[in-house]
C-alpha cells in the first residue's frame, strides 16, 4: 500500500470513530437529560418564575414533573409534594380527599340549619340552597318564596296560568333538558304540579284532611311549611297512560320507569321512594321529583338511597 492510501485509510477510521464517539454522547445525553435539567436551569438562573406559572397554571402536568423531582417525596406517596419553589402541589388523592372533606362538612352543615321558632318547629335557615332539606322535622318560614321562580318550557298536564307551573330558574331549566331527552325516546311527559305557596299548601292539606282524615293525608300530603313544592325545586310528572294523574301506577308506566332510571342524569331525584316509606315519613311517589344537583343525585340514585340518608339526616327520636 502506499503513502497516500495509507492516509486514506487513516482518516476513514478517525472519521468512523468520530461519528461513534459523537452518537455515543447524543445517546448519554437522552438517558440524563431529564434528570440533568433542572439542575442546569437552576445554576443559569435564580428566576422561577418559570416554574411557579407552570405549577399555577397546569397542577396536574406539574404534579407528574414534580414527583421524582421534589425534596425527598417518594413517588407514590399521597402525603403531598413540594416543589422547586416550596410550594405544596396537591396530588390526585389528596384532592379527592380534601373534596370528600368539603362534603362531610357541607352535609353537616345541611342537617343543622335550623331554629326554633315561636311554635317550637324547626325552620330552614337555607331555604334557597339547591341542597335544602325539607321534611316532616324540617319547614320552611311561612313567608318563604324563591325570588327566581319561572315557568319551564314543557308539556303540562293543564292550560292557563297557574303559580304550580313555576320553578325555580336552574331547576327549570334542567326539566326542560330531561322532559326533550324523554321525548327524543319516545317519552312523553307531562309537569302537573311545581311550586306551591306557604297558603296553598295548607288549603290542600286541609282539603285532603278533612276528606280522608289526618293520618292518610299525613302519609302523602306535607303540612303546610314542610312541603318540597314550596321550594321551587320539586315538580310532579305524570304520563297520558295514567290519564295525567298523580298515581303509584305511574311508577310501572314506561314513562315512570324512564324518569325512574334517568332522572339523575338532569339532577333529579324520586324523593319518595317505594322502600324507604319510613325513612322518608311518606308514601312511594313515583312522579315527585326534586332537584339537587348531577353530581348529588347521581350519587343517590346509584346507592338507592334517600336525600336524608344521602345527609346522614335521623329524625329525632322523641
Ligand atoms: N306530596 C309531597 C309529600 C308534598 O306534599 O310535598
Ligand atoms: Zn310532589
């Protein structure tokens, strides 16, 4: 071989090791790059405002970043996390938790809302919270009117102008949503009966006490105070297949079994149900239904449960 193929040659192979020696480094550099840059980012600079929009601005993202990276945290651990900054980003866990907290309290405070008033009854001191609980133990003031009361847009089981077509605006809202998803399937309801004033609700309670006697009225009809329909979030629905009457049997109506199944997806939930009579102090209503909300009713309807055990309510025992 001579002089020059030898050069040749030569440079080929430092050429060849080059190329190695520089792949071999572009692949070290992947392998160490996420652990190597905050390092770099920190030593070029004392400003984090990087970060702390970062971590304001995407937690979740942030929460992932910050698990292999935060002083001491293992990953998997739920008691917390701290950032570059000190901050304490919230995992997943400890959200649910601190929800979960918010609830308890909330229920709580649901349940204890109450004074005494002249008479001796228990009154509502929340009477326009979507999660009021009103029953045989808990009434609201005579004088109680929700200030956002309209009339959906839905079918009623009569004409004219009435103050039972009225709920309260969300709730309204919500019905009118359920009542064109029900037609969509071929579920044609009919609102019967919505708000109800202090004053009505007594006429009726009389009406029925003295037809059928206190203890039968009791067992379907609030006192006057106690009743649901007096907060603008409860509407009674019946179908034609019972002649648009308020009856058990429309509980076994394909429209009754629909708003059964599907009520909670709009917020609603049957308020009296068949096997809670004793929990409820009412008999099964399959067409009274209430709102409080997706998230809650869905919560009930999947436990099968009622709004007083959903709170944790007991009556008192005496
Ligand atoms: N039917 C229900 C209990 C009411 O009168 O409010
Ligand atoms: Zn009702």
């Amino acid at each position: 071989m001579d002089r020059g193929s030898r050069l040749k040659k030569k440079r080929r192979r430092r050429l060849f090791s080059n190329i190695v020696t520089v792949l071999l480094f572009i692949l070290a550099f992947t392998l160490i790059k996420d652990k190597l840059f905050p390092f770099i980012k920190n030593a070029f600079s004392n400003d984090s405002s990087d970060y702390v929009l970062a971590d304001s601005d995407m937690p979740g993202k942030n929460d992932e970043y910050n698990k292999g990276e935060n002083n001491g945290s293992a990953e998997g651990n739920n008691s917390g996390h701290v950032n570059a900054d000190g901050d304490n980003i919230k995992t997943g866990n400890e959200k649910d938790k601190e929800l979960e907290k918010e609830m308890a309290e909330k229920k709580e405070m649901l349940k204890n809302t109450v004074y005494i008033n002249d008479e001796g009854s228990k009154v509502v001191t929340n009477p326009n919270d979507i999660l009021v609980l009103v029953n045989k133990e808990r009434s609201l003031a005579s004088d109680y009117k929700p200030d956002d009361l309209v009339i959906p847009n839905v079918k009623f089981s009569f004409e004219g102008e009435d103050q039972k077509k009225y709920l309260r605006k969300e709730v309204a809202t919500a019905l009118e949503v359920l009542f064109e998803e029900a037609e969509k399937e071929d579920v044609i309801l009919y609102a019967v009966s919505g708000y109800r004033s202090y004053g009505r609700q007594q006429m009726l309670f009389n009406y029925r006490s003295e037809r059928s006697g206190i203890e039968e009225t009791n067992k379907l009809t609030a006192k006057p105070g106690q009743s649901e329909h007096q907060t603008g979030l409860a509407m009674d629905v019946s179908s034609k297949s019972v002649n648009l009457s308020l009856e058990e049997a429309f509980g076994e109506t394909i429209e009754g079994i629909w708003l059964k199944n599907n009520a909670h997806r709009f917020g609603f939930i049957i308020r009296y149900l068949k096997e809670k009579t004793d929990i409820t102090g009412y008999s099964y209503e399959p067409w009274h239904i209430r709102y409080v909300g997706k998230e809650v009713a869905k919560e009930i309807y999947e436990n099968n449960i009622t709004f007083e055990e959903y709170l944790g309510f007991e009556y008192d025992a005496e």
